[in-house]
C-alpha cells in the first residue's frame, strides 16, 4: 500500500540511517543543548513535545516543499485518493 522498502544497504554504509542522523541531530540543536532538564520524566515529556508539537506539525523541511510533515502527508493522501 505504501511502497515502502527494506534496506538492503551493507553492513556499515551510512547512508541508511542518514534520515535519522539528521533527525537526531536537529533535536540536538534545537531542543537537547537549549534547555535544563530537571529529570528523566522532564526530558522525555519534552522530547515528546518537540516532536509531536513542533516537528511534526510546524517545522517546515525543504525536502517536503517547504511544508511540516503532517501537512505534507495530508496533501500526499489527497493527492492518492485523487488517483484511485
């Protein structure tokens, strides 16, 4: 339904996990480095909130046109139902 395929990469090549490195460093940059924790349940509340909140729905990527990811996705169902 959705295309999606393994990774068939070989053992070591990192461009499998490029998406996440990126993701990941981000969070760091944007959220991890600017902000005192107060506890572990702190961190994981706020890192929850970055990326249900913030990331997913309001920071917008130039690889999806300049859209956040869920609004991306919403034009991609849109675009699918129109085909089908």
């Amino acid at each position: 339904q959705y295309h999606w395929q393994r990774s068939f990469s070989a053992l070591g090549k990192a461009g499998d996990n490029a998406w996440s490195e990126s993701f990941f460093a981000i969070m760091k940059k944007e959220l991890i480095y600017q902000i005192q924790f107060k506890d572990i349940n702190d961190l994981r509340a706020q890192v929850f909130a970055y990326i249900e909140t913030f990331y997913n729905r309001v920071r917008v990527q130039a690889r999806l046109d300049y859209l956040a990811p869920v609004a991306w996705l919403s034009l991609y169902d849109q675009a699918s139902q129109k085909v089908a």
